[in-house]
C-alpha cells in the first residue's frame, strides 16, 4: 500500500459512522450485510448509508456483491490488511518485541487459505 491509499482509507475512517460500518462488517465475516441490515445497525437514514458504503467502496475497505434484489457489503480484509501493514512496516526500529503484540492480533485474525477462497 502506498501513501496515496493509506491516505484515502484513513480519510474514510475518520468518519465515526463509517468507522462503525467498518468494524460491523469485519464482524459479520465473509456473508457481509445487506445494505438496509447496515443501516439498521447503524442507526441510520437508507440514504445516509448508501453515501457512506459508497465512501469506503471508494477507498477500497468494503466490496459489494448483488444477490438477488440486495446488494450485500463485505469488509475488504486484504485492504485493512495492507493498512495495518502500512501503519506497522517502520515498526520496531531493531527492536521486534515493540511490535509483537499488534503482530499476534493481525495473525489471530488473518483467514485461513480455505476462508481466502471463498
């Protein structure tokens, strides 16, 4: 990821909704939502939404998929990735047991290579 795109997502999180859309669909997995479930968790007018899906579509941190008459949203989990990958490269400085921690996290939740397929 390049500054350019860490950028961009940073600006698309930095809105506390879109922020919460984000996490919601980190924790709905691979199904995603629907859009009006996101709205609805979200606590927000349809429209309202649809501005902020847009957003993070844009910067990359979400996909959507149509099925049937829904369009369904998933977190985009190489992008948040990348990010935390961006933000942990300069790490360290010499000094690996800084960054361990955040590591453990990031490799607690990375799919598996059958979850990566699907």
């Amino acid at each position: 990821m390049d500054e350019r795109q860490a950028l961009s997502s940073f600006a698309a999180l930095s809105q506390p909704t879109r922020l919460h859309i984000v996490r919601m669909l980190v924790v709905a997995g691979p199904a995603g939502l629907a859009a009006g479930a996101i709205a609805d968790k979200a606590e927000v007018s349809p429209s309202n939404v649809s501005f902020h899906l847009k957003e993070l579509e844009r910067a990359g941190l979400i996909s959507q998929q149509r099925e049937s008459r829904s369009i369904i949203y998933t977190a985009s989990y190489e992008a948040l990735g990348e990010l935390v990958r961006f933000l942990m490269e300069d790490c360290c400085a010499g000094h690996p047991e800084i960054c361990a921690p955040a590591a453990e996290v990031a490799a607690c939740c990375a799919p598996t290579p059958k979850e990566s397929l699907q």
